[in-house]
C-alpha cells in the first residue's frame, strides 16, 4: 500500500501546484501590502497578520511566469519556514488534496533553470498534474547582486587613481 500525503494547493497562471500540508500555517484572502524598497524582485511587500510582520513572495516572480493581471488580488498561503511564517502569493486557493507516493514522478530532465530547483516533482492526478513545490526553495530570498550604475561618483573616483 502507497503512503500518501496531503497538499494545500492552489493555481497560478492556470498552473496546478500543492505544498505539503503539514508545511502551511493558514491560508487567507488579500491583505493589503507594505512595499520594501530595495527588496529582492520576488518580494512583494509585508503583511501584519495578526500583528506579526510577515513577507510576502509572489510565487509567480519566483516561478519566472508572467505577472499576474492588476485587477487580481492575490490570495496568501502562509508557511512556516526556518525564518519564520512567510506568505506565498497565489492567483487562486484551491482545496486540500490527498496524493499516494504511486503517483508522484520527479522533474523531467528537460525541465531547467530556478524552476527546476523549486519543483519537487509531479503528482499524476485523476483530472490533472499537481506540481509540488518545495516549501523551503519557494520561502527562500535570494539576494541580488548590487551594482554600482556607471555614472556613481564612487565607482568613477575608484578609477582616477590616488588624488595627487
């Protein structure tokens, strides 16, 4: 007998993904978002709920599709991570779904990039594949290299040499 698992899942630009239950702290509609400047392009803002400050991930940056439309609000499935709870920002919340480990298959080869590594794997479905995201990968921040821009004053002095 198979073992299964169960997943909270939800939809992204029609896409069918799950992240193991046992991962999620709750899932809620649009909360309104602080902006972080500066911030890694895969963060959306901060939420307060319930008075902790929490990031929110647009899972849609970090899965490299196209941007989710201005009129839709995206819903919030909040995870625990090694930082704390984190939001991940979905276009639609699903239902809670049961899956056997007999229908679960790995990434295809041919499947390359970021997605790669946030992608466990698929699970074979009745009605359809349930791409199963790896919490922790999906939480992650990446921090972006900072670049000078050529006309930085510093970055232009760095290159004079020595002041005589």
């Amino acid at each position: 007998m198979a073992e299964t698992s169960q997943y909270c899942t939800f939809f992204l630009d029609k896409l069918f993904f799950g992240i193991e239950l046992h991962g999620v702290q709750e899932v809620i509609r649009f909360v309104e978002m602080t902006p972080v400047p500066l911030a890694p392009g895969v963060v959306s803002g901060l939420i307060n709920l319930r008075g902790q400050i929490v990031t929110a991930i647009d899972l849609r940056r970090r899965l490299q599709l196209s941007a989710r439309p201005a009129e839709m609000q995206p819903g919030n499935v909040v995870v625990r991570s090694d930082d704390g709870a984190v939001s991940l920002l979905v276009d639609e919340i699903g239902d809670v779904v049961e899956a056997g480990d007999d229908t679960f298959e790995p990434p295809p080869e041919t499947l390359q990039g970021s997605v790669r590594n946030v992608i466990l794997g698929v699970h074979k479905l009745d009605n359809r594949l349930m791409h199963v995201l790896d919490k922790d990968k999906a939480c992650h921040i990446a921090e972006e290299k900072e670049l000078v821009p050529p006309n930085d004053e510093r970055r232009q002095a760095s290159h004079r040499g020595p002041v005589t």
